[in-house]
C-alpha cells in the first residue's frame, strides 16, 4: 500500500469523507449532499482522486451528472483508512 497516498487522504477530513460516501457509485450532487460539502469542493476533489487512481467515472462522456465510482486501489483505501 502506498503510504504517501493514505497520508493524503488521512490529511483532510473532507478527502475522508467524500472518499467513504464513494462506496457506492454517485453523482457528485449526491456526494454533495451526503457530506454537506460545496459542489465545487467535491469536483475539485475527484479530479484530485481521479488523477491518483482512486476513483473513475462510469459515464465520462457526460458534461454533467457524471457517475464516480472507486477503484480497486480506492476501494483498498477505503479499508485502510476506515
């Protein structure tokens, strides 16, 4: 397990969060609302969890309402950090 990677979501609480309500597949509107956090917030933190690895998106053609769901390393995360 990369440890730099658990340091980073460790690090913030908002990562934590919108890493543990991934454990299903969601819009990021639901993310939002789940977690109470800014949708702007919670885009730029999947771009983030996008380029490490740890989630992609189901439906990447959409401009909007598109579908995160958590990789496999982002699933281990997700354990890890739990």
């Amino acid at each position: 397990m990369d440890w730099n990677l658990i340091s980073f979501i460790k690090r913030s609480e908002q990562r934590q969060m919108i890493l543990k309500s991934l454990e299903n597949p969601k819009i990021p509107k639901e993310i939002s609302k789940q977690t109470k956090l800014a949708p702007s917030h919670i885009s730029r933190t999947l771009k983030e969890f996008m380029s490490k690895d740890i989630v992609k998106s189901l439906t990447p053609k959409q401009k909007i309402g598109r579908i995160y769901k958590l990789t496999e390393k982002g699933e281990k995360l997700l354990k890890r950090i739990a």
